[in-house]
C-alpha cells in the first residue's frame, strides 16, 4: 500500500499501467499532513485519472479462513473506494487461477461498435453507444514458412506467396483468366451465375439505426437462445438525460421482470440486420450508468425445431429412483464452485484462456530455443481443465455415493454388417408386412427401455424385440426364441378360421428376423421345417400356404455364416413346397376362385 | 484431433477449426438428413371452394390456393437450409391424368423447362415459379374432378399413394428420410362411393397406406377445416396413418380461419434430428455418461458461391500452388508456420501447433455446479448445443442424466464443464420441456453454452463513469413512467419465430428472380419482418404513455432544447469553426506562392508541409498523408 502512495505520487508520468498485488496485510501509514486516509485515496485516484494512469489492483487473500485483520480490513475497504475510480480495477482473489485471469496484461482500446439513437418510437430516441463487452481472443494466424532463401541473407522474408489458378473441368490445361470468370451462388441445385453488378442487388439496403421492435417478459427470451458474443449498450457518455433515461428503463424492465426486443444496423448498408435482446445490468456503485447488455437472437432460418421425447414420460425404469435422485441432489448442490462467503471459482472473468497461455509460453521458449518442446499446462490452470482436486477431496462422499448409485454400462458397438442389414429388412418387408408395421414403430430406446422378461401375446413381436436388445444377460436371446416358439404354435393352435394367423406370420417373421440378427440361424431353420411337417396338408395348411406366399424360407448362408443351408437350397426349400403343392391340390385352386369371386374385382 | 488438411484450405491455423470440426462431423451424418417427399394436394371441387383469409383483409381465397401458397412457401426454405431434399408434386382428384402407371385422376406435377421429369429432384427456381402460378392454367391443363363418385370404381386417392410411393422408391431408407405430406379438406374421401364398394375401397386405401408405411414412409396429413364444419381425422385418415387415440386427440385440424399457420406448422415438422457429434461426460472419479448433441441454432448463410467460366456457364475448379517470396521457388506443403517475436520470425511444425491446442484427451469434464445467478446475460461466446442422452451408447446414461437435470432445475444451479475438443470452458444450463397448443417449444435437455475467459471479457461498464459526483439515476416517478410505457409496447407472444433474416429472404427472393431470368428481378423483394410497427407506436394510448415517459426524463422543454442544440451545430462546432478560419487563412496565404512555377520548377519539395497544405486547403484536398505523397496529390490536381 505505501509502494502504491509512493508509485502514483506526482512527477510520475508516463507511467500508463500499475499492476498491484499484494496481500493487503501491510498498514497504511497516515499522511504528515492532515489528511484522512480516505482523503488520500481520493486524491490519488484524481491524480490517476488525470494522467490516465490504469491501476490494476489484486489482494491475494490468504488462505488463513475467516478471520481478517483489522488492518486488512480497512485496507480492503481503502481499496473498494479507489475502486470507483474508472481507471482502477480493484480484484480480491485466493486462488493461483484467479490470480493469473485477475492480471490482464494485454489491454485492448475499445471501440464503439454504434453511437447514435435508440430508437424506442420514432419520436423518442436516447443517444446510446455500443461496445462489444465479449470478444474472442484467438490464437494469432501464423503464416506460411519458406525455408528456400540462401541461408545469412538478411533480407529474406521467408513468407510464402499463394497463387490460385482457375481451371476448366474439362479441360485441365485451360487456365481461365479473372476478367472471364463470373461468380455462382447456389440456388437449390442451380448455380445461378451473378455479375459484380447485379450481385450488389442482393444484398438489403440497410438503414443503420437501433429500433426498438417492443418489450417482452424475460421468460420468452430463453439463455440458449443467444447466439454470438454479446454487447454492451452504455449511454451517450456526458449525456445526462440519456442516462437518466436508461437508468429509468433499465430499473424499470428489472423491476417488471422484462426485456426489449431491438432490430440493430450498426453501419449504414451493413450487409444484414439482426434482431437482439437487450436485458438490464443496473451498476452497483452510484458513479457508473445503468446499462443494457445485448445479445444477438436467432432468425426463424437458424432454428432447427427437433422434437424429442419428454423425459418425464419415459418408462419408470429409466426415471432415477429416489435414493439416486437424493444422490444427485447432493452432488448438485455440494459439489460447488460458489458457495457463500467464498470467492466463486471458475468464474469466467478470472479464468484464463489456457491454450492462449501454453501457446504465449511457447512462443516464448521457441524463440529462445528453437528445438523447445511444447510446455506443458502451468498448473494453476490445471482447475480449468480437471476438476480441482482439493473440492474432489472435501466433497469426496457425495460423488462417491453418487457413482455407486448409478450403473453405467458401455454398450460394445455391434458388428453388423450394414449392407447386409438393409437386405434383409427388405426381403422381410417384400415377405410381411404387418410385421414391420409393428416393429417399424419402436425405436431402440423404447426397446432397450421396457425391460421385458417374457413374450406376452397382446404384442409378442415389440416382448420379442426388447427381450433381444436386452443387454444385461446371455440369456435373454435364447429365451426369447424359445418363447417366441412356443407362442407362434400356441396361437396356431388356438386358431379357428385363421383368426390367429395374421398375428402368427408376425411373429414368424420376427422369429426369422430376430435370429438372422442375433446369429441363430439353425433355430430358425429346424423350428421352420417342424413347422413345415405340422402345418403341410393337415388342419394348418392354409397357414403354410400364406409363409410360402410371403416367402418366408430357412436362413441361407449369405444371412447368417452359421446356418445350414445355401441361397439356393433355402430358395428351393419354398419353391418345392410350392411345387408339390400345386401338383398334390389342383382342387384348391378352384376354391381360390370362388373366393375372389366371393370379394368381388375390387382388389 | 484436428486433421492438417484443414489448415490448408483457411491458412487459418487456429480460428474456428474447432467450428469447421463440428461441421465436418456434422457431415458424417448429413447422409440421412436428406428429405425425399411428395406433396400430394387434392384438386377436388371442394378444395376450389373459397374462405376467407382474415389475415389479409378479407380476402376470399380457395383452400387449394391456400395450399399451394404454403408449399411454395416450403419450397422455398428447403433451398434456403436442406438443399439435398428433393420433392415432387403430384394432385389427385384431377380430370387429365399424367404419371408412370397411368392412373387415373393422378397428375404428377414438372417444371416447364423439364418435361419428362418423372423423378423427385431438388426444388428448382422454374418448379418453384410454375407451381406458385399454377392457377392460371390449372383448369386447362389439370383440370379438378370430383374424386370417389357414386358408380365409378375408381379411387385416386389409392392411386395417389401408390404413385407417391413409386416416386418415393429412389435412396434408401437408411440415408434419407421418406415423406408424404397429404393436403385436404374432405375428412371421409368415400362418402360418396357406391355403397357396394365402399368398404372395400376403404379397406385397400387404408392397406395401401400401411403399405407406404412398411416401406419407411411417413405419411402426414394436413386436415384443413371447411368453413363452419368440422374435420373429422377420425373418419377416415386417423386409421390410414395408423394413429393412437392421444394423437388423434392431439391432432391439430388448421381450422380455416388460421389456414396461414399451415406454413408454421409444415416448417415445425420441416426438420429431422441430426446428431451433431456424439460426447462423453466425465464426471469425477471416473464415471462416464454418453450424450448426443444437436445443433439447434446455428446462422443460416447465403449458400456457396463458386466460380464459372463467363462464356459457357461451366464451374472452374482452382488449383493453388505456393511460391517463396524469396526466390519464386514452387513449395510444397506441409509448410512450416512461423510468429514474429520480437522481431524474430519463430517457426513451428504443424504437429507442435496441434500439440498446444490438445490440453486434454477428455471430451467433456463436469468441473461442479454453480448458481445460476452466476451465469451472466454476457457469458456467450457462439450459437449453444443441446445435449440429450445416449442410452445406444452407455446403459443407465439417461438414469443418470435425469437426476442431474431435475437437480439442476430443482436446486437454480448450472453445471461448469471443459470441452475438450474446442477448449472452452462450458456452462451446462438445464431446460424443462415446454409444450404449447402446437406441439413442443422448448425439448427437455440440458444446452451447452460457451463461456468467455478472462481474455476474452472487456470492461466497459466502468469506461464512462464519472470522477467526481454520482451519476443522476431515475427517480420512483421516473421509473413508474417507464413502466407505464413498457406495458403499453408489449410483445405478448414474442417467439425469434416469428422473424425472418430479410437479408437471407432478399438474397433469394433476387436469385430466384434472376435463375427464372426475369429482367424486373428488383421487383422480388420480400416484406422485411423486423421492422417494427411503427404505425402501432404511433396510436394514441401508446404516443401518449412514451410521451410521459420522455416528458419525465427528458423535461418537457427536450424537443426544443434538441433544436436549439442543432441549430447551434449548424453554425458550427468548434472543430468546423477551426477548419473555417485555416480556410480563411489558406485562400490569403495562397496567393504568396505561384504554384504553377514551384511545380514546373521541381521547388514544391523545399516548401514544409504547412505550406504544402494552403494548397490542399485552398483546393479541398486531403490534407492527409506524408510529403511526397501530398506533394504527388498538388501535382495531380496541376494537371502535371
């Protein structure tokens, strides 16, 4: 603190920028003269401000709890007052990590981005400035190396030209000069080819000009909705009825809970408009404007409306239960980065860009030596990165009984062969189709969802499907199978008139489906053959007649490398049903005739 | 990690790659997004039957015009942000018959300058152009027929689908998405069918359809109420597209006075899910949950533009080759990159400049949990990204996800998490599902919102404060005032919804214009949405209440204090009076020199700079710039 005095005294100019940083343990020495302390400080931050001088102050707090001296403490509260000073940051932090984002070294002169009228109707304006309050700091664009010029000579620039030629498709040898080149924008699959001249046409004349479109509850502008790095509106500094005026509406939206609509040109022609949400900061000391942060909202063209399931209604059995609830609870609310009476951490303006500091560090090292090797992360940033191990440590229970609450289990990718996929469903859709109405309904996750433990006969294929995208045994694929089985003959047997058939080919086809999927192709096959000699003139024969017509077969090779029979026998197998079917029962044909007589020609 | 080839195409080494990143993945799965889809419209007499459209004044208006205005309208944003969907148009109920099976009353719609086009394709500005004029001549050509008739076996609506499904047989289900989208305003198509048949046709239309249906085609009806009647779904079409009771309950009939809201509603079910990439959540001590992110917002921007050859209209492919400034040597990559530092140019290999951007192999590390007071309205940096479980990926993942949303809403708390791939720190804001009479407005999930760093922060609130007295703040009364106004200029509804980007709407609207080659193409230029309603503002109740609203902050006197300002403006700040007088001084001091003489005489360079200017002054040139070049400026306007 008596470094500082004796820094800023007079005399001391050129002197831009004062980096303070100290533990504010040291006592303030009163002044010889007859000044408070709070005199001095005043004084101090004038004479700052005359000269222009920046003073960047952080105490460091100690990590010694609580308690704070009472030197300390009038120190901190010296401190706050030098704070109201424009020119004086004041920064208390107690964490290595907030101590590097507190120290800004480089110090960017902001522009305005507008200065003009806020337009609210057209007969009332307020005089408003713009800056950008957030602005990405980017790694710098390096440029291309040539190595080519003769070592020692001086002058060598070492930059690398780029040269583009335009070249006719056809024709690679062609070169197209620039004066017979035209532009092309994309219209739907159209290149339509536009010149210099009519390209200005289109784009929208702007007017530049801040309007504003209305005012609006809070809760219609939602947080995610923000698209861009935001703004700041400040009032015409000096302007005293404009920042009577922003300070009446800014209180005023705070107040009601609202926010203003703003359709922004910041340049006269700019390219587009954007339509922004201006929400209050009301500032907390008495020497600074209210304010307006902006932020841009997007166009009805950048939405992508998706819907997705209400995860209220999911199945009970992916709703946590209330034990895990608790323990989520827990973890939410322990697991703090700002709990009360401590410095928030992580904030974002005490956090530095990471990468932007290993790069400046290498860059550092690179140019003492070029064969360094990339730093690794200053450790102070290692918090931004992993989660700091001391609050890990001290909240340790409530993850662990976190983890233990829940199972997490990774699902292998499956090894299908796509291609082969995709074949099959359609064979299968060429065969059944009712089947596939059921089963294309369902998706994986209402599948994985129910945890089905047997094959009902209200929706055997949707039982049949979970049971097999179950993951949590080796048993739920050969029971399922069985059952499905057993159901299909269940229900062939309790048909009467072929009531039940329809529902049978269903699962048969899902049967087939189910075991080309899972690799079971031999139980497919010896279940279809039984199903074969028990249907195959007997009560059941019109049941077979409809699998031969869906030609549904044995599962070849081709589908499944396990199985038993080749493309063509499986193909056979169906064909010579089908055969000695026709050569055993003329007779049936005739009925068949009578029955589309009986329908009528209609279909 | 990032590959090199990108660095390449931007020279752009660290910018936005992470971005490009994020699209490139998105690319992997823009395979399926592609939309193929029919719009089957009917063209029976009752569709011809008018409404009227209160939105616009009044108008009578036919429901088919209705219909196509809104297709048209879709059209239209398919070029604007899908254009790989492609479309084609086909009418039922109509007299003539044009399509592959020959069917009648089906009439598959093509673009004049593509005649024999019996294929979907990507909307085009002459499809788009003959479409949105086709009533001109859609009674000569078409022509509307009354569909299913008492007598006659035919059923074109069963022959409808069946064409739409055979134009729906090109791509596979896998890469892309199969749509019909069926207008109407008849809710039972056999009620006039002989009863003979009736069932029947009932029956095989209703097959047809679960048909379609099997094959992986959605087929969306769009309902349009006749006025005064109701439009029954559950009369025919709740069992052709297979619906649940809830849905059909759900089911929204666009009643014909809201027959407008039809392109809301179609735009609402324009966009298939893309998963934007796949994450991991690490949570500490080691568990892992899997999530899928999506893209909801993101700019919407001109399409790309290429160049073509001036003469024939082919596109040029370019080919880049780098030369040594040096020595004109041709390189070739991969290039070294160099940093100047302080003076030094300081070289770095691709692979150790990946190397400093990789801080961390973790995709996304849950960091703890803050209020959410703590996220600021200017903590934003890009577009956020929705996340939602993978149950596909990790079991329990949504178990798990669910606890820590419903705490996160519960407890007013967001979560902060690095992200990994773009090294950014991340504010996880939990949102609860919002529902409205039209369906869902907000999903349920958690958006991932980019946090600024230190670096990245400015302060300007403390720029303009003031040294030496607090700043005037509004008074109770004020405040009051301002209130007053604020409820008078309320948006009730207010949805980014409800706004187009009127650069993008003239971008195309002109180049719609100018692919048809229309000379007038200056004529296209769509209403611009985001101006504010002026007239509105003006009306009595709500002039007056800004009026005491500025009466309150401004003093009653502003308007004319304003005027006095400008009046004394007008006569000249103190800067324009400086310039006044140096003119003043220039023209008398102009005439020492013979301007002419020192020009000819090469002198002008033994004049200062000063006396240099009396000229620029005199002449109104820049007076800017070093002193040879003001001295080339003299020389030029000489005429030298």
């Amino acid at each position: 603190m008596d470094m500082l005095i004796k820094k800023a005294g007079p005399g001391k100019k050129g002197n831009k920028h004062i980096f303070l940083i100290t533990d504010g343990e040291s006592f303030v020495k009163d002044s010889a003269e007859d000044e408070t302390k709070e005199e001095q400080v005043d004084k101090l931050a004038m004479r700052l401000f005359e000269h222009g001088m920046k003073l960047d102050a952080v105490v460091v707090k100690s990590k010694s709890g609580f308690y704070k001296s009472k030197v300390r403490l009038e120190n901190e509260s010296l401190l706050k007052r030098f704070a109201r000073c424009p020119q004086v940051e004041v920064a208390f932090v107690d964490t290595a990590t907030s101590l590097l984002g507190a120290i800004k070294p480089r110090h960017i002169t902001p522009v305005t981005l507008y200065r003009g009228d806020l337009e609210l109707t057209p007969n009332m304006t307020v005089k408003v400035w713009v800056y950008k309050k957030v602005a990405e700091e980017r790694l710098p664009t390096l440029k291309k190396y040539s190595d080519k010029a003769p070592s020692g000579a001086p002058h060598a620039t070492h930059e690398v030209k780029m040269d583009i030629e335009y070249k006719s498709m056809e024709d690679p040898d062609k070169t197209v000069p620039p004066d017979q080149r035209t532009k092309a924008y994309q219209y739907g699959p159209q290149l339509v080819p536009i010149s210099s001249v009519v390209e200005d046409a289109l784009k929208l004349k702007t007017e530049k000009g801040v309007k504003l479109i209305g005012f609006t509850d809070a809760s219609n502008v939602s947080r995610h909705y923000y698209m861009k790095e935001a703004n700041i509106f400040i009032p015409e500094p000096g302007n005293s009825k404009s920042i009577l005026a922003f300070s009446a509406l800014a209180r005023a939206m705070k107040q009601l809970d609202k926010v203003a609509i703003v359709r922004c040109v910041w340049r006269q022609g700019q390219a587009g408009v954007v339509i922004g949400v201006l929400t209050p900061y009301i500032a907390a000391e008495e020497n600074f404007p209210d304010c307006f942060y902006f932020n841009i909202l997007p166009f009805m063209e950048d939405a992508r409306e998706f819907p997705f399931k209400s995860l209220d209604n999911l199945p009970s059995n992916m709703q946590p239960s209330i034990s895990q609830q608790e323990a989520a609870d827990k973890l939410v609310k322990l697991f703090d980065l700002a709990p009360e009476d401590q410095e928030e951490r992580l904030s974002p303006e005490r956090t530095l860009n990471p990468v932007l500091q290993r790069w400046y560090q290498f860059l550092h090292h690179k140019h003492m030596d070029a064969g360094a090797e990339g730093p690794p992360l200053d450790d102070a940033l290692r918090t931004v990165v992993e989660p700091d191990q001391e609050l890990v440590t001290e909240v340790e229970f409530v993850i662990k009984s976190f983890n233990n609450q829940f199972v997490l289990k990774p699902i292998e990718e499956k090894h299908k062969r796509h291609g082969e996929f995709w074949k099959e469903k359609e064979e299968e859709r060429k065969g059944d189709d009712s089947a596939m109405e059921d089963v294309s309904q369902i998706s994986f996750d209402s599948l994985t969802a129910r945890k089905v433990s047997a094959i009902g006969s209200i929706q055997p294929v949707q039982d049949f499907e979970a049971m097999l995208a179950r993951r949590d045994s080796d048993e739920w694929v050969p029971k399922a199978i069985r059952e499905m089985k057993k159901l299909i003959i269940d229900l062939l047997d309790s048909a009467y008139k072929g009531n039940t058939y329809e529902k049978s080919m269903s699962c048969l086809s899902a049967l087939r489906k189910g075991c080309v999927e899972q690799g079971e192709p031999l139980e497919f096959n010896s279940f279809l053959r039984d199903l074969a000699s028990k249907c195959r003139g007997k009560r059941l024969n019109d049941f077979w007649d409809l699998v031969l017509d869906r030609r549904i077969t044995l599962i070849n090779k081709e589908e499944a490398p396990d199985s038993d029979v080749s493309e063509e026998e499986a193909l056979a197998f169906i064909s010579k049903e089908r055969a000695a079917e026709v050569a055993r029962e003329p007779a049936q044909e005739e009925e068949i005739d009578e029955m589309e007589a009986l329908l009528g020609e209609v279909v | 990690m990032s590959s090199f080839s990108n660095y390449d195409r931007d020279d752009n080494l660290f910018g936005d790659d992470d971005d490009e990143e994020q699209e490139k993945d998105a690319y992997l799965d823009a395979d399926v997004s592609r939309e193929l889809l029919v719009y089957l419209i009917d063209a029976s007499p009752e569709m011809f039957s008018p409404y009227r459209n209160q939105n616009e004044n009044d108008v009578e208006e036919t429901y088919f015009n209705a219909v196509i205005k809104a297709v048209t309208k879709d059209m239209k944003t398919r070029i604007i942000s899908r254009d790989r969907d492609e479309v084609a148009v086909c009418f039922f109920n109509t007299r003539e018959k044009r399509n592959f099976q020959e069917s009648e009353g089906v009439f598959v719609f093509q673009a004049s300058d593509q005649p024999n086009q019996d294929e979907l394709s990507q909307p085009t500005a002459r499809l788009i152009k003959d479409f949105s004029t086709i009533n001109d001549n859609f009674d000569k050509d078409i022509g509307s027929r009354a569909g299913v008739t008492a007598g006659s076996r035919e059923n074109p609506l069963y022959n409808a689908l069946w064409i739409a499904q055979g134009l729906l047989r090109k791509g596979s289900v896998k890469n892309s998405s199969k749509r019909i989208l069926l207008f109407t305003n008849i809710d039972d198509p056999f009620s006039d069918a002989d009863p003979a048949f009736k069932r029947d046709m009932r029956r095989t239309t209703i097959q047809r359809a679960r048909d379609a249906q099997d094959l992986g085609i959605v087929i969306d009806v769009f309902p349009l109420a006749q006025t005064g009647t109701n439009f029954n779904i559950g009369m025919f079409y709740s069992d052709m597209i297979d619906m649940t009771e809830e849905e059909k309950d759900n089911y929204v009939v666009i009643a014909s006075d809201r027959l407008d809201s039809m392109v809301n509603q179609m735009q609402k079910r324009l966009f298939k899910k893309r998963t934007v990439r796949r994450l991991t959540l690490s949570l500490p001590n080691g568990m892992k949950l899997a999530l899928q992110s999506f893209a909801l917002f993101r700019p919407a921007t001109p399409g790309s533009t290429a160049w073509v050859d001036s003469f024939d209209n082919k596109l040029l492919k370019s080919e880049r080759s780098f030369l040594c400034s040096d020595t004109g040597a041709l390189l070739t990559e991969p290039l070294l990159r160099f940093q100047e530092f302080k003076s030094h140019k300081v070289c770095f290999s691709l692979k150790e400049l990946a190397e400093v951007k990789r801080i961390t192999d973790i995709q996304l590390q849950l960091l703890g949990f803050k209020p959410l007071i703590y996220l600021k309205d200017y903590h934003n940096l890009r577009p956020s990204t929705f996340l939602y479980p993978d149950e596909e990926r990790v079991s329990g993942s949504t178990t798990a996800f669910i606890s820590l949303y419903k705490a996160m809403l519960r407890l007013k708390k967001f979560g902060v998490a690095f992200l990994g791939s773009s090294c950014r720190m991340v504010a996880l804001v939990a949102q609860a599902e919002i529902s409205n009479e039209f369906g869902q407005v907000e999903p349920p999930g958690i958006h991932m919102i980019y946090l600024p760093y230190s670096d990245d922060i400015r302060h300007i609130e403390k720029m303009h404060g003031s040294m030496e007295s607090p700043l005037s703040k509004a008074s109770d009364e004020q405040i009051q005032k301002a209130m007053a106004m604020i409820k008078k200029i309320d948006l009730k509804d207010f949805t980014y919804a409800n706004y187009s980007n009127p650069a993008l709407q003239r971008h195309y609207a002109i180049l719609e214009a100018i692919a048809l080659k229309e000379d007038d193409f200056e004529l296209a230029d769509p209403k611009d949405d985001t101006l504010p309603p002026e007239e509105q503002m003006l009306k009595p109740t709500i002039a007056q209440s800004v009026k005491a609203f500025k009466d309150s902050v401004y003093g009653p006197n502003h308007d004319l204090e304003e005027e006095e300002a400008a009046a004394q403006k007008l006569k000249g700040t103190a800067a324009a009076q400086k310039r006044k007088a140096a003119e003043d001084m220039a023209s008398y001091d102009y005439d020492k020199y013979d301007w002419n003489e020192l020009a000819d005489t090469g002198k002008l360079k033994d004049l200062t700079i000063t006396d240099l200017r009396i000229y620029l002054i005199k002449n109104k040139l820049q007076v800017t710039g070093k002193k040879d070049v003001i001295i080339n400026r003299i020389l030029t306007h000489l005429g030298k």
